[in-house]
C-alpha cells in the first residue's frame, strides 16, 4: 500500500488472509473466512482471495460461497512468489 492511501477492508481480509496462509506454508489448507481473516465481509474476503489469485501470490482448489455461515477456500496456499512477497 502506498504511503496515505486509506487501508480498505479488502485490504485487511488480504493481509490477514496472506498472513494466515504463511503460517501453513508450504503447505495447503481449507480455510474459513471467520477464522482467516475476523471481521472480513464476505464482499472484501472474496475480493481478497480473487485479487491474491489474480496476482500469482495464492492458489486454490475453490471458493465456496453461500455455504454456510462464512465463505470459504479449499486446499489454498501461498505461491512461492507469495511466500516471497510476504517477507
């Protein structure tokens, strides 16, 4: 993020989500939004996952959403170049 740009929440359901995965790096994981990135709407979380594929930096099996009570990845991890990224 550049210096005075106002932080939205897409942009905290990414650095939580990022900061999530590299925990479980190099490995992959299911992961529920509640739980990855707290307070996230399912608006930002899917904004946050879509962009975060886009860029090379995480990949996934699938996005789930309307099912259950928070949207959610299957079998996400970060990309070498995410992992890389996120140091």
């Amino acid at each position: 993020m550049v210096k005075g740009e106002q932080r939205t929440g897409a942009d905290a359901a990414r650095e939580a989500l990022v900061a999530y995965l590299r925990r479980e790096w190099p490995g992959s994981v299911d992961v529920d939004a509640q739980v990855a990135a707290p307070g996230a709407s399912a608006a930002h979380f899917f904004e946050a996952c879509t962009s975060l594929q886009h860029e090379g930096l995480i990949m996934y099996e699938a996005l789930l959403l309307g099912v259950g009570s928070s949207p959610k990845l299957l079998a996400a991890a970060l990309t070498r170049k995410g992992q890389e990224a996120a140091q």
